[in-house]
C-alpha cells in the first residue's frame, strides 16, 4: 500500500511535485475554475460522469458528511469537486494504476486539498488488507463500464483499465463497497443504463438496496445512456425514482442549465 496524507501547514514543503503539466499533459478547468485537473493528453481522460456523481452523492444521497471513499479515482477528480466545489473533507481516494495515482497526488496539491483528501495506492479487489470492515459511511464509484473484450484494439493500457472490466469487474466493485461500508451506509454508483437490472442483481446478492435512482439522458427526447443509483447496506426496500437529469436541451451542443450549474 502506497498512501499520502498531508496538511496544508507542510504544502509544498514536505512533497516535491510538478504542480504545471508536463509533455503530453494538460491542464483542465471545471466547476468555474475551482477546481484545476492535469491529465494526460493521450491516457485516459475523465468525462461528464464523476462530475454528476459528486452532486448526486451529495444532494441525493445524502453523502454531505461522514467518511468516504472514492473507489478507483484515477486522476482524482471525484474527491476534487467533492472538496472544491461541495464543501466535503475527510475522503480517501483508492486508486490501482501507478500513472494515475501519481497524477491524482499532484492534482490534489495542485488544488491545495491535501487536508481533505487522503489517497492509496491499492486494489479495490483487495480492500481487506488495507482498511478495516466497516470503515466508511459513504463510497462512490465510477467504475469501469465495458465488457473486458468490447472496443480495446486501439486503447492505451492506462484507457483499457479504466474503461473496461480488466483489473475489476461490477462484482468485485459492489463486494469491496459492502465490506467498506458501516450498517445502512450507501454506495453511489454512475453505471450505464443498459446494465441496469445486472447493477441492481449484483447489488442484492451483497445485501445491498437500491433507494435511490436517477436516470441520465443525452436529450429529453433520447433513451437515458446512464443510471445514478444510491444504494443501502441492509436497507429496507424502498426506492425513489428521481426525475430525469437531461444533459443537453434540445439540439444545442451546449450543457442543459442543470448541468451547467455542476460543471461551469
């Protein structure tokens, strides 16, 4: 296991780091400039999804406070809206690829939340060596979405991983959440929507209940493509369907005014 921690008091003092993009690196902005991103130019890449996830975790699950880890962070983009944008601390980030990692450690000095943010180095497969049962009150995950052999021809590894069910698999992910969580903790999922029912069947085999679900559409007029789904170790069954999040208005590239507020 590899972990960082750190306080504001010893930034930048205790650890060295490129806080500016290196050679085949940007550097990124969102949520109105809050929150800076470096990723690498040609690996992988985070879109829209963590973003909705943060808020969702927050303004529909209930995830404003207690402990939280964010399984499979890659460059840290979760804990960082989390902590810049919605005010949480006390998160620890997991990540499994070495690159990624690295790039979440700088990203994280780089948007001075080291205070609020601890990251490992580690395998969500193998959780139990790392934290103790019970150890959270919240997890989000924005897992891998493909089948291990679906469209990898021209993927980087770094991409291959994150995207596809290579290191992980959707039951490896809700296996590691329900250790992880305390008694009627929840876990907060952004997964496609065409592996619904497959999510919600994984999810009851570890005594996990959907409570909460809200459909992600491209358009209004279009099929929802994602699903945010909070779910609760040993809850009752009893699930709320919130109205859908429409990410585009209309035929207008730009954001819909929801997203907007999230994102700009």
């Amino acid at each position: 296991m590899r972990a960082l921690t750190g306080t504001a008091q010893d930034w930048p003092l205790r650890v060295r780091l490129r806080l500016e993009p290196g050679p085949g690196e940007t550097l990124d902005a969102i949520c109105g400039g809050e929150v800076q991103v470096l990723q690498r130019r040609l690996g992988y890449r985070f879109t829209l999804d963590p973003v909705l996830l943060a808020h969702f975790a927050v303004f529909e699950a209930g995830a404003h406070r207690g402990r939280l880890l964010d399984l499979g962070t890659g460059c840290g983009i979760i804990p960082l809206v989390l902590s810049r944008r919605l005010g949480r601390g006390d998160i620890t980030a997991l990540e499994l690829q070495p690159g990624l990692f690295s790039l979440a450690e700088r990203n994280v000095y780089l948007n001075r939340c080291e205070g609020e943010v601890t990251l490992v180095q580690g395998d969500l497969r193998h959780v139990a060596e790392t934290f103790p049962a019970s150890s959270f009150g919240h997890v989000l995950c924005n897992p891998p979405y493909r089948a291990r052999t679906a469209g990898q021809s021209n993927l980087s590894l770094e991409k291959a991983l994150a995207r596809h069910e290579i290191a992980c698999e959707l039951r490896d992910v809700v296996r590691a959440a329900a250790y992880l969580l305390v008694p009627r903790g929840g876990l907060c999922m952004v997964y496609p929507a065409s592996r619904f029912s497959e999510l919600v069947s994984v999810l009851r085999m570890q005594q996990l209940e959907p409570r909460t679900v809200r459909m992600v559409h491209p358009r209004a007029d279009r099929p929802a493509k994602l699903v945010l789904l909070h779910a609760v170790k040993g809850g009752r069954a009893d699930l709320t369907v919130l109205p859908p999040l429409v990410v585009h208005a209309d035929e207008d590239p730009a954001f819909s005014d929801e997203v907007t507020a999230m994102v700009g």
